[in-house]
C-alpha cells in the first residue's frame, strides 16, 4: 500500500462533501425525535428526495430548483408518515419501516428514465481569499453552498432549540405530550411539522447525493446512510451541535476508506466498503453504554404515540 | 368534523378485517398506480393476482413458483412475528438470511464432493446457526449495552453483503468456474441438494419448514406460557416484568429465533432455487418479509396468507414485467403501499371514528 | 349575596360514551373564597375543572366570568381570562428547568434573566422557595407542586384551581401551603379546591359543593358540618370503617436486612439500607410522600429487581436474588401501583391478566403450557368473591372502572391465599366503597395469617388499618412504630425524614 499517493488535504476537503448528506438528514431528524417522534423512515425520504432532486434539476438544468424539489418530496412523503402517526395513531417503528420500503419502490419506480444520465453541476461557492487560503482554503472554503447551507441549518436547529418559544415548546412536546397538551399546545400541530421538516432535511440530504457526491441516479443509491443518520442522533445524544461531530466523522471513516481501496491497501474491498456499518455500530455500543447519560437525553415520549382523550 | 375515540377493547372484528380492507384499498391505489404508468390497470391488476395461477399458459410454470417465493417469506416472517409481538425490532432478517445462507453452504462446500447422506441435514443446521449467531450480535449488544437493536440488525445486512460479496468472488468461488463468481452449484450436488419434493408444486424442504413454523408459532402463541409472555412484554413490558419476565431472556430468544428460521430461509434458497452463492444472491426476502409479518397481524395463520399474497404479487410482478412492461419497480412501491394502508386501516381496531363534533378542544 | 360572583356556573352538562360526567352543575364562586369542590373518584370533578380551564367543553350550559360569557376554547384563552390551574398529575417536564417550566405556563413570558428574577422574588414572598434553574426531574414532589403554583402566580390569576393539591404533600409541607393559599385569598384571589380530604376543607374553605355522579347533591359551609357529616354527603350512604380480626401477630415471616438497590431509570430513587421485620397476621404500613421510593420498594420486595444476597428472608430464607414468579411460588405476592400496565396489561383479557401472576401459583401450567380454561375459572372466581363489575372474564383490562379493576388485582393475589401480600396503593384513585372493601380484604387476609405490607401516601388509610407503621423518605425506611402510638405532628416529622431524632426523643 502507498499511503504517501492519498492527498490528505484533499481527503479532509472532502470529508466534508461526504458528511453533508448524513448530516442534513440527521440534523432533520433530531428535530423530529425532539418532538418525540421515531421516523424510522429517514432511509426512504432520502431516496425520495435524491429522485425529486435529480428529476428536476435534470428537466430544468437547474440544481438549485432540484433541491428545492428534494426538499418538497422529501417533506411530502414525510407527511405520508405524518398521517399516519399522528393522525391515525399507527406505530411509528412500523410506520417509519414502511415508508422506507415504500419509498425505495417509488423512487426505483420514479427514476426509470433517469439513470445513466449526468445531473447539471451546481458550482463552487467563490468566496475570494478565503478560497485561496493555503491549506484551509482547501479544507473548508472550496465547496458547494450545499454544504455550507448544512452547516448554517445546524446552526439554527441549535439556535432555535435553545433560546426560543418554539424550541422550548417544541422540547416539551418530546418530554411530555401529556403535560403539553395539558397546557394547552397542540402536539399534533408541532409534531407535524417537526416530521415535514426532518423530510424536507432528508430529502436534502438524498439530493446531494444525487446531485453533488455521485453525480448520477441509481436504484438505492443511499445505501443505508438514512439509517446511519438515525444512528448518528443517537450518536450526538440529540444535541445539535455533535451532529456535526457525528457526519463529519462519519464523512472521514467514508473518505478514508475510498481512498484506502483507490490506494490499493491490502485490507479487501469488501472489509474496507464494511467498515463505515461496523464502525457506526461500535459507535452505537460505546454510547449507549453509558446507559444513564443515553437515557437522560433522549427525549421522554420519545416513539410514544399521543391521543387526546378527555 | 371526524375524531376518534378509543374503543374500551380492541376490536375483533376490525383486527381480522383491517388486513382485507388494506388489500382492498390498495388494489385501488395500485390501478392508480398502473394507470398513471401508461397501462390499463385492470389488466396490469388481473396480470399480477390472475394470471399466474390461472393463465392457460404461463400458469403451469409460474404456479410452482407461488409456493417457491411464499416459502422464505413465511419462515421468515414467523421469525420476526415472535420479536414484533413482544416489541422487539429485528429488521435484519435480509443479513441473517445471507449469513444461513453462506455458513450453511460454506459447511457443505467443506466436504465436497462427499456423497454422505448427512451433509444436507448438517448444512440445515449449520444454515439455522449462522442466522442464529448474526441475530446474537444486536440481541447481546442490546442485552449487555442497551444498544439499539434496530440500527445494529440493518447496519449489519450491509455487513452481510459485503460477506456474501467476498464469498463469491472469493472464498467460496468454484474452483472449476473458469473464473466466474458465485460458489459451486449446491444444488446439483445430489448430496447437498434441495429438490422439489412434490413434483409441480414447487415445494421443497423450505415449504415444509414453513409449515411447521406455522403450526409451531401457532401452538406458543395460543397454548404456551412462553408466547403469553411474548405478548406480554409486547403489550404493557411492565406488566410483563411484574409477571417474572426476564426482559433480557426474551429478547435474545425472539431475535435468535428469528435469525435462526431467516437463516434457515436462506439456506433453503441457496440449495434450492438459487442453486449458488452469488453476489446478488440475496433479493430482499427478508424486508419483504417485515411486510408479510405485519399484513398477518403477526398471526400465524394471517402469516400463511399473507406470504402467499405477497408471493403473488413477486411471480405477478415479473409476469407483468414480462407482459406489460411495468418495470420491477412499481411492485416494490406497490408492497410498501400496502404496507401503509394497513397500518392506517389499522386504526378501526382500536379507535371508533366518530363524526361531528367533538368534545375536547 | 349582592356581589357578582366571580365564576357563575349553570347547567353545565357534558356526556362521554357511556358516561354522563357533568349533569346541570349549577354553583358560583365569590370573589376572594376558598370554593370546596368535593367528591368521590369519578364524581365528576376533573372533568367540571377541565371545562372551566378550557380543556374540555361543555355539551350544555353557560358560565360566566365577572358577568361576562366565559367560554374558554383552550386554556390559553382561560389564562389570558385569569384563571390558573395546579393539576394533580403534574404538567411538568422532568428534563426541563424550572423556569422554562415556569415560561411554558405563561402567554408572553419576559426574557429568561428576567423570569427566573420574577421567580425567586414570588416563590420567597410566598414562602415557596425555588432556584429557577434546578431541572424538575431533580425535585421532590412538594417542589414540584411549587413549581406549579409559582406558574400559576405570576400570571395574577383572579381564580386558582387546584386539584388533590396536598396528595403529595407531608403534613408540614400542607400547612406551607394553606399559608400560601389563605395568603391569596386575602389578596382577593379566589381559589377553587377539589378534594376528598375532609379535615382539611373544613379548615381552609369558605364553602364547599358537593358532586355525586354528575350531579350537585349539596351545597353547604364545610365548617358548619363534621366530617362525617360531608363524607355522608360525598358518598350518599354511611360507610361503616374497616373492622380487624384482632389476632394478635406471629413469627417473623419476612426480614429485609440493609436493603439497598439502585434506581432504574434516570429520575427514580435509590433504596438505601432498608430494614424492617413482618410478623404473620400483621398489617405494617409504610408511609411517604410520592417519589421518596415507594415503587422501587415494591419492585424489589416483589422480585420484579434482583437484590443483592443477605438482604430478603422470608421465612429464613434468603430470597432476595430469586425472581419474581419463584418468590409468587412460595406465597410472596404483590400488587403495585399503576393498575394499568403494571399489576395488569390493558388490552388484555382478565382471564389473561388473571394468569399474569396465578399461571404458576394455581396451577394452570403443565410443561409449560398454559390452561386457559383454568385461567378463566380463576378469573371467574375473583370476579365473584370481589365483586368486580364486568360482563365477564373476556372483557379487556382497561374497559373496567378504576376501583372495579383494582379490586380484580388485589383479589387475584388476595385469592392465591399468599403467605405475604405487598400492595402499593391499593386504594389510589378508588372510590370509597370499593376501597372499604379492598381495605376490608386486606384485614381479613392478615386475620388468617398472611402477613400484610401496604405502602400508601394516604396516612388515614395507613392509621386505619396497619397495626405498625414506618415511613419512607428518599429511600430510606424509619423504624417501626406501633400505630396506635402516632400523632400526626410525629408522622409528619417521620416523613420529612426526621425519623431517627423523633424516635430517639418518643
């Protein structure tokens, strides 16, 4: 193996560029289950949303209105689980499994037409001499404004969570819809859009695959990094800010271990296409060892349907 | 305005209902479906559910196939059912499926070209084994670490075929395959061979241990403490604990039996229908599988039909595919559309829908 | 009266499936008056309070407001009207802080600094203290309810509800709190006290109305009647007290030795060195505030945990690392406190919820497999002998009425004929029949021999029945005390867990 032919720079730079689609689907994701909703389904408005995306930026040649495009297919197939949770109570475990299944058959279905083609590109952000800084400028300011917009997401979700009305209600509806209800809230209504907003994070993260990382369109194409997101919310004991930490270690296991195969290692293919699954589940161990901190975090009604009676 | 308001009992009628109202509705949304393909949903729909079973000519070939595909999805699924029931999610039967199917076969290829009459029934066990072990891994994590289970059972599918890759173009390859990948064909070697039992109907020894899982699920569900506590720990865990259920136990003996009846699926297959192992051996009976648990109310009987149904719609669908042209595709989203009208439909079991107006603001 | 009434109340009516809850309750409350609204469990308390907040809404009938329509469609709209409400099962969040508990009770809270400000200024000129950023999952019940009422008062109400509030409460920490609220009243806030607790609306209300199935049977000035008198009213008929079989104790029959056992879950409580004797044919009670242990206690005593070696006899023998259903097969049964998805799963059968604890102990299990026909002849058998109020054995746990389906879990441990019995609030949320007779039951088991423990927050249960008594405070046991010894003033030094010194002085 030639450890010295991978460019460690540019594995760091696009580190990054792997992290997003992770990142934007967890970080969507820690706002539904702050809500006190399990959406199992992430892996499925994913791919919803990397179909949508690709389909239309394709049709119009212009990603950004492909984004948008994920986004509302994303949210849309969300509000599907919606419904269907918080409307006619279903459980949400099966719920969210149904809504992968059903939409890694509706975007194989949708995509027909489209594989094999290149998406239009969507452009590296120019951010003058922040760009041409030596070893930074290529690190963290030669991207896309994808992954810029990830991060200023996460930054709000944070914000937002912490220091206003909506968060705080937004929290207490995940702690206890009960006592929110009791209060006077409506946990369906917050619920909801809590939901539409995680889709419309998935879907954004789905389309930068599709658009950006890949850039083409093929049959489940997210291979699992929807469930990876859902780990990674456990991961970050569903703080916004260790979302970060949690796609951009991810994002670097993902880059290393391609750049290992490119490089020839002489660790198999297979070990090395492996070990982002393995490694997400020693994570997964190593934090819910620490069983008493796991449970402090999680929000409390966490999965549990709510059903106004009198 | 509609509401609803919780039934003081579930609702027995509506629980054995829900499933034919969910086929009813989605037979609608699947001609919907079909239509804004392009096609005539009447016939896309006799082509899928009618024809393969009563075709004149395409019958003869694609009935054996009904009781071929039902087969590992039924296994499976009564598998999952044990788990499901007492809210225990293993949703990697796809990962133990292809783990039976490559220790059962790795076991028997070990002994190649012996003619020993026990090679089969030994590479049955070692097949229900290498399920059984690759379901111990989120079972012991969950166990010892409280790890989630869900999450650990799918990442390690992903495992599993990355395994399965390596076994066919590597450890497993045919020695005399003139460098194609998949393993040696198991079964044309008599001594490892899965065969049509009854000739025509497809049925071979993973249909028969269908059957006897059905029963077998059947009799703990109804008459045995273990399915009590099952059910139990599905319905109200405390309860459960309050009664002398170890949660722990039981979460290990649902997802090893599980894995070991998915395990048992796969090695079935790779004896069977499959013939070798391949890199795209598997094709996900084991999601599909989750569909068939949960449409048969996690019933045993409902299970049986259930995975015939959906056998149905895998040999309609490629008849379809063949005929039609509708692409594979539209029958995955087809199972998943199914999947959410009878988990809404669901509702009628626990909930009245009333109209008018309602009490609490 | 020539004064507006501040709440006006007529014909108010609301009906749920199978249940009339409010049938034309007519009554005011006056502007500064501690207003009684007392009634037996299910009377239709809760859900008159609910319709005046604005959680429910009332299918006939009108309320006014300072002469004005009043008909709140959520309880923003109450709040913003000046009514505040402390519920009985809290509407706290456990991993929030105070103040952001506090902000989430309020319409248009002020800046965080300056809310948690406003908090310490009202919660000491009350004299509830309170640090506003403490999480409340961190807080004992009493402060908890502090929490509540601190919410209540920053927003000025003009009417207080407060539902059950001293159920969680020891008795000084009631006289805090009747401080607090004649301290309201003579602020001109008028305060409307649901309760079944007879002494203390005689000592703090101005008028009381009482509720029976729906339906106001009796308005009247609580000082002006005994308790007996209102408990006459509240139940309709004279409830004769529980009666013991007078024998005098046996053996020690179970011996828990510094018992100690880790909480489960991020909020609960540790058990710390608990020890205590049971004698056969003995009722011991154990007293305490919620939270300060009591369902870990059960669990433990239960088997539900594992404790460690040397902690549990029973009879001698070391059972402390035996599991639930092994300690039900040599006569330790137990009962706990959440009816509903505890002691019985709710969308379960009886006949099923009937072998949840008896499968083994009556013998409906062979190799296994499990006798349904016998389970349903036991389900059949409790139903009877208890007088659980069901169309049969067939119907699910949860479509039976609280007192009905706490009846059937006392009665199927009560008929295995165990050697000790463990209950946890075994009347909680009963009605006053029904708790008579399970309170009864418990009587006449230890009459036979079986030795009793009941673990209650209602001290006059406790006083009624258990011939010892020993309180529980943050996981820690008192001594046993003979009842008969006890005043109040001492059992509430017990339960703030000044046990030792009170002991040592008695």
């Amino acid at each position: 193996m030639d450890l010295s032919s991978i460019n460690w720079l540019l594995l760091l730079a696009s580190l990054m560029v792997a992290a997003t689609p992770i990142l934007l689907a967890a970080i969507g994701e820690l706002v539904v289950e702050k809500a006190g909703v399990l959406n199992l389904g992430v892996e499925g408005m994913m791919i919803m949303g990397a179909v949508c995306g690709f389909i239309i930026a394709v049709e119009t040649g212009s990603a950004p209105l492909g984004f948008v495009a994920a986004a509302a297919g994303g949210a849309l197939l969300s509000m599907l689980f919606g419904v269907l949770t918080q409307f006619l109570m279903s459980n949400q475990v099966a719920t969210g499994l149904a809504l992968t299944l059903f939409g890694l058959g509706l975007s194989a279905l949708m995509g027909q037409g489209y594989i094999g083609i290149k998406a239009p590109g969507i452009g590296k952000l120019d951010l003058g001499p922040l760009s041409d800084l030596p070893v930074l400028g290529t690190i963290l300011f030669r991207h896309d404004a994808m992954v810029y917009v990830s991060i200023a997401i996460v930054i709000a979700v944070w914000a937002f969570l912490k220091f206003t009305r909506g968060g705080l209600i937004l929290r207490a509806v995940g702690e206890s819809h009960d006592a929110a209800h009791a209060l006077g809230y409506n946990v369906i209504r917050v619920r909801l859009m809590a939901i539409a907003f995680g889709g419309g994070c998935a879907g954004l993260g789905g389309a930068y695959l599709s658009l950006v990382r890949v850039p083409s369109w093929t049959e489940g194409m997210t291979a699992g990094a929807g469930w990876i997101a859902l780990a990674i919310v456990v991961f970050a004991s569903w703080k916004a800010g260790r979302i970060i930490v949690g796609a951009y270690l991810f994002g670097g296991i993902t880059v290393l271990q391609l750049n290992l195969q490119a490089a020839g290692a002489k660790i198999p293919v297979e070990v090395l296409s492996m070990s982002p699954y393995l490694i997400t589940i020693i994570v997964l161990v190593v934090i819910s060892a620490d069983r008493k901190r796991a449970a402090h975090n999680a929000p409390a009604d966490l999965g549990k349907s709510f059903h106004a009676s009198h | 305005m509609i509401w609803l308001e919780k039934r003081p009992a579930p609702s027995r009628t509506w629980s054995a209902a829900s499933p034919i109202v969910a086929v009813f509705l989605t037979l609608i949304a699947g001609g919907i479906m079909f239509a804004i393909l392009g096609k005539n949903p009447f016939e896309a729909l006799r082509t899928i559910f009618w024809d393969p079973l009563f075709h004149e000519q395409f019958a003869s070939f694609s009935r054996p196939q009904l009781l071929v595909k039902a087969g590992p999805l039924i296994l499976i699924a009564i598998g999952l059912s044990f788990g499901f029931r007492a809210g225990i999610w293993n949703i990697g039967a796809e990962g133990q499926y292809i783990m039976g199917a490559i220790v059962g076969a790795a076991v028997g290829l070990a002994l190649y070209p012996s003619e020993s009459v026990l090679i089969f029934p030994l590479m049955v066990v070692a097949g229900a084994l290498g399920g059984w072990a690759w379901a111990m891994i989120p079972g012991l994590l969950k166990v010892r670490f409280g790890t989630n289970e869900i999450l650990v059972s799918l990442m390690l599918v992903y495992v599993a075929e990355n395994i399965l890759a390596s076994a066919a173009v590597g450890w497993l390859k045919n020695p005399d395959g003139a460098g194609f990948p998949g393993s040696r064909n198991l079964s044309q070697w008599e001594a490892s061979a899965n065969p049509e039992l009854i000739a025509g109907t497809g049925a071979h020894w993973g249909v028969m241990a269908a059957v006897i899982a059905v029963v077998f699920a059947y009799v703990v569900f109804t008459k045995h403490i273990l399915g009590f506590h099952i059910r139990l720990s599905g319905e109200a865990p405390r309860a459960a604990r309050f009664a002398g259920v170890n949660p722990n136990l039981l979460v290990l003996v649902c997802l090893g039996l599980s894995g070991a009846l998915a395990g048992l699926a796969g090695l079935f297959e790779v004896t069977g229908p499959a013939g070798q192992i391949g890199i795209d051996f598997n094709v996900g009976y084991g999601f599909t599988a989750i569909i068939v648990a949960f449409l048969g109310r996690l019933h045993p009987i409902g299970i049986l039909l259930a995975g015939l149904l959906m056998a149905l719609t895998y040999i309609g669908g490629e008849l379809a595919s063949f005929m039609l042209s509708i692409p594979g595709a539209a029958i995955q989203a087809f199972q998943g559309m199914l999947l959410f009208f009878l988990l809404g439909v669901d509702v009628a079991t626990h909930y009245r829908v009333r109209f008018g107006r309602k009490g609490v603001a | 009266m020539s004064q507006t009434p501040l709440l006006d109340l007529s014909g108010l009516r609301k009906a749920y499936p199978g249940v009339v809850a409010n049938d034309d309750v007519t009554f005011a409350i006056q502007p500064g008056e501690v207003h009684a609204l007392l009634g037996e469990n299910g009377a239709g308390k809760s859900t008159l309070v609910k319709m005046i907040y604005g959680l429910v809404r009332p299918d006939a009938g009108t309320m006014m407001l300072n002469g004005t329509p009043f008909a709140p469609p959520e309880p923003r709209a109450a709040r913003a009207a000046g009514v505040a409400m402390v519920f009985q099962h809290f509407s706290l969040f456990e991993a929030l802080s105070v103040a952001e508990n506090v902000a989430l009770g309020m319409e248009n809270p002020p800046k965080p600094s300056a809310l948690a400000a406003r908090i310490t200024e009202v919660s000491n000129t009350y004299g509830l203290p309170l640090d506003p950023n403490r999480r409340v999952g961190d807080l004992s019940a009493g402060e908890r309810q502090r929490v509540e009422i601190i919410r209540c008062l920053l927003q000025d109400p003009r009417l207080l509800i407060m539902d059950e509030p001293t159920s969680v409460l020891t008795p000084q920490e009631v006289d805090i709190l009747f401080a607090t609220l004649r301290k309201l009243r003579a602020e001109g806030t008028a305060i409307l006290y649901i309760s079944h607790k007879l002494e203390e609306i005689r000592s703090l209300c101005d008028a009381a109305t009482i509720l029976r199935l729906g339906k106001v049977v009796a308005r009247c000035n609580p000082r002006e009647k005994t308790a007996s008198e209102l408990a006459e009213l509240m139940v309709g008929t004279s409830l004769k007290p529980p009666k013991s079989g007078g024998a005098a104790p046996g053996d020690i029959i179970l011996k828990a030795q510094d018992l100690s056992m880790p909480s489960a879950s991020a909020f609960g409580t540790p058990l710390r060195n608990i020890s205590f004797e049971l004698r056969r044919g003995e009722v011991l009670g154990i007293g305490g505030v919620a939270g300060n242990g009591q369902d870990e206690l059960l669990m433990a005593l239960s088997g539900e945990r594992k404790l460690p070696q040397g902690s549990l006899y029973f009879e001698g023998e070391d059972i402390g690392t035996r599991p639930a259903d092994m300690r039900r097969r040599i006569g330790v049964l137990s009962a706990p406190e959440e009816r509903l998805g505890h002691a019985a799963a709710p969308n379960m059968s009886l006949t099923e919820n009937a072998a949840l604890t008896a499968a083994r102990r009556q013998g409906m299990l062979s190799r296994g497999f499990v006798n349904w026909g016998a389970a349903k002849g036991f389900a059949e058998k409790v139903i009877g002998a208890f007088d659980v109020r069901t169309p049969g054995p067939g119907v699910a746990a949860r479509a039976l009425s609280g007192g009905n389906l706490q009846k059937f879990v006392i009665g199927r441990e009560v008929m295995q004929a165990p050697e000790v019995l463990i209950v946890n609030q075994p009347t909680w949320g009963v009605d006053a029949a029904a708790a008579a007779f399970i309170r009864q039951s418990m009587l006449d088991l230890a009459a036979k021999g079986t030795g009793v423990v009941v673990i209650s927050q209602d001290l006059d249960e406790l006083m009624e029945i258990s011939d010892r008594f020993a309180a529980l405070n943050e996981g820690r046991l008192s001594a046993e005390v003979p009842t008969g010894d006890l005043t109040m003033e001492k059992i509430g030094l017990m339960l703030g867990g000044a046990q030792t010194t009170a002991m040592e002085q008695a």
